[in-house]
C-alpha cells in the first residue's frame, strides 16, 4: 500500500473562486466585483459582529461545542436541543456525516455535478461515488431512487441546488422518499433555504420528522459570514448523538457560535439581503436573456449560464476577469460548458450584464 492511497492521490483539491484583491493586482484594476462564490454582497450582519465583539475578552476559554447556537436553533425550530448540531460551516457537518457514516464497502449516490464540496470529501473517503444525470438542470428524483442497491449508504440532495438554482417540490420529495429504505442516509443540503423559502412548492425539510434524514443550513450566504465558518443541522437524536462522538471537540469556535446567534436576530439585515438578492435574480436572468444567454431559473442567490461548449465558457470567464468581474467556471464540478454567476450588488449586476453584452460578438 502506498503512503497516499491512490483515491487520495487522483483527487483534485478544491479550487476557491479567485478573491478580489489577486484580480486587481494581476489586471492593475480599481474595481473588482466578485461574482462567483454565493457569498452576501452587503457584507456581514451586523448583529452577528456585534456578539463577535462582545465575547473577545473571553477567547482564552474554550468553546463549549456549540451548545448556545444549538439551544437558541431548538427554540426557534421548536425542536430539542439533541436534535441540532452546530459545526464549522455546513461543509465541516458534512465532512463529519462521511466520517461517521461510512463503512469502507458503502457507496454515496447523489446528481451529475453535485455541489463541489461533497464531491471532494466523499471523494476523500475512497467509497464508490455514483451519480445519475439532471434532468433538465433538475434532481431526476426518480431515476435516483432506481439507483439506489445495497450498497447505497449516503444519498446527498441540495434544495435549492449549488450550481443548478434550482428546487425540487415537497410533493416531488415525499415520492422519492417512499422509495428510500430506512438504511440509507438522505443529506439534504439547504444552504441556500433562505432565499426559497417563500416560494410555495419549496420544502421546507424542518417539518420532515424522518429517521434518516438530516438537514444542513449555513450562516455562510443570507447571514454574510463565509469567512466565519459557521453552520448546522437538523436530525434524528440518534444521528445526532453519533455525529457528536465523531465532530472535532471544541467545534464550531466561540466567535463562530457568537456570530450565529446574533446573525439569527438580525430580521432587519436578512429582509435586506433577501430584497436585493431578488432584485439581482431577476435582473441577471432578464439582463443575459436579453443578451440571448441560456440562463436556467434559479431559487437561489446565483445562477447558471449554459453556452455552447467549453471554450465559450472559458473565454467569457477570463474575458469578464480583465475587466474585473470574478464568475465561476464550471468545470470542476463537471459542466465544462456552463458557467455559474452569484447575485451582487445592484452596481455589480449592472456591470456584469454591461460588460457580458460587450463580449456578445465573440459569445455568437
Ligand atoms: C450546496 C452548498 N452546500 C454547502 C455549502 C458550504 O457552506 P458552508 O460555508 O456552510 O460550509 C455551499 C457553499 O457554496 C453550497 O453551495
């Protein structure tokens, strides 16, 4: 046996979208928005960094496990407390289900080009990983559930989907679910829940009271705090319970836990964020419509373009990186020829639309 095992050494490692500050310098640019990583273009919320600053004069203690998130989300979701966690992101939950989770003969089935995240950790694991295609940029829910054998441990689903946009209905779901047996594992991922929730045929998986089923949600995008590292679930005590003995033991960091809780009092500050993020939803879609894009109906804080090959798609992310506008490839996650374009701010989405409407001659 190798040192690396071979389905470590034939990884790709995550590639982040490129920050502001590397475009600049490399184009000698002013302004710079960056449109390709999901993430809040106002900033953070400003009652989460207000409990930041309140609990620095204690850093010298160690958290306590995320306990005080996970009692305020029991309150505010009416569940118990042994049915949250709390983790570094929605990704470090993630990491830890795989660990817990799977045994070295189990498979993970989910989409064609799931979120990139989960590919790579369930990669990392070196257990089969088999898809089934979209169906029209959609979860094939039932050509999932046929694809799940008896190896099938772990089934992961994004509501809305990273980097489709696009949902799948409560009724759509409930089908699918009949079909699962009580051994498989369903992630539903809701890192973007915030942004379709008040779309009527959305689920929402907090009224699921299923043994097998947990949810995650992050305060990485509606709440602005990506760079904080802050997230967390819901499920059944026993998986709870379980996920606990596995997780890093002082996850997720005071700072983290403090940012949760005031983020999740910050109506003020997730009502803004939704009204611009609809506001730049609607213009992106109609903006590159207009232009003769391919532009798939998202429910999320981005959407997806689809052109013609890969070298469309490869030309109009490094002609839009010299004029400052950051869009990310989607290559890694397995669509060569689509790219995936995050919600700015107003000024930010008039100036990607302007400057996609500038290349559309080498675009035809
Ligand atoms: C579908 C999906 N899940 C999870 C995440 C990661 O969230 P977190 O920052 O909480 O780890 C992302 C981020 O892009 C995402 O798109």
């Amino acid at each position: 046996m190798p040192l690396v095992p071979p389905y470590i050494e034939s990884l790709r490692p995550y590639e982040p979208g490129r920050s502001s500050e590397d475009v600049r310098r490399a184009y000698g640019l002013t302004r710079v928005s960056k449109l390709a990583s999901n993430e809040n273009p106002i900033g953070p919320s400003p009652r989460a960094i207000e409990a930041m600053e309140r609990c620095m004069s204690q850093l010298q203690l160690y958290p306590n496990s995320g306990l005080d998130l996970r009692r305020v989300l029991a309150e505010k979701y009416e569940t118990k407390i042994e049915n949250v966690i709390a983790g570094s992101g929605s990704e470090g939950i993630m990491s830890n289900i795989i660990r817990t989770f799977l045994g070295d003969e189990d498979e993970v089935l989910t989409t064609e080009a799931a979120f990139i995240g989960f590919q790579v950790l369930a990669k990392s694991r070196g257990v089969a990983y088999r898809t089934v295609p979209y169906r029209d940029w959609h979860y094939d829910l039932p050509a999932l559930a046929a694809a799940i054998n008896e190896h099938t441990k772990i089934v992961y689903l994004a509501n809305p989907n990273n980097p489709t946009g696009t949902i799948f209905s409560k009724h759509e779901f409930d089908e699918f679910y009949r079909h699962v047996p009580e051994r498989v594992l369903i992630i539903l991922d809701e890192a973007y829940f915030e942004y379709a929730k008040d779309t009527p045929r959305y689920p929402d998986s907090m009224h699921y009271r299923y043994d097998n089923v947990i949810t995650l949600r992050t305060f990485s995008k509606i709440y602005g705090l990506a760079g904080v590292r802050i997230g967390y679930g819901f499920a059944h005590e026993r998986l709870i319970s379980n996920l606990l003995k596995v997780k890093l033991p002082f996850e997720p960091s005071t700072l983290a836990q403090a940012a949760g809780i005031g983020a999740l009092a910050d109506k003020e500050f997730l009502h803004k964020s939704l009204e611009m993020n609809a506001r730049g939803l609607k213009f992106l879609t109609d903006g590159l419509r207009a232009i003769g894009l391919n532009v798939v109906p998202s429910e999320a804080n981005f959407v997806m373009v689809v052109l013609p090959d890969a070298a469309h798609a490869t030309r109009l992310t490094t002609d839009l990186l010299t004029q400052g506008i950051i869009i990310r490839p989607l290559a890694s996650f397995g669509l060569p020829n689509c790219v995936r374009i995050s919600t700015g701010t107003d000024e930010d989405n008039r100036r990607c639309v302007e400057a996609i409407q500038k290349l559309q001659s080498s675009l035809a």
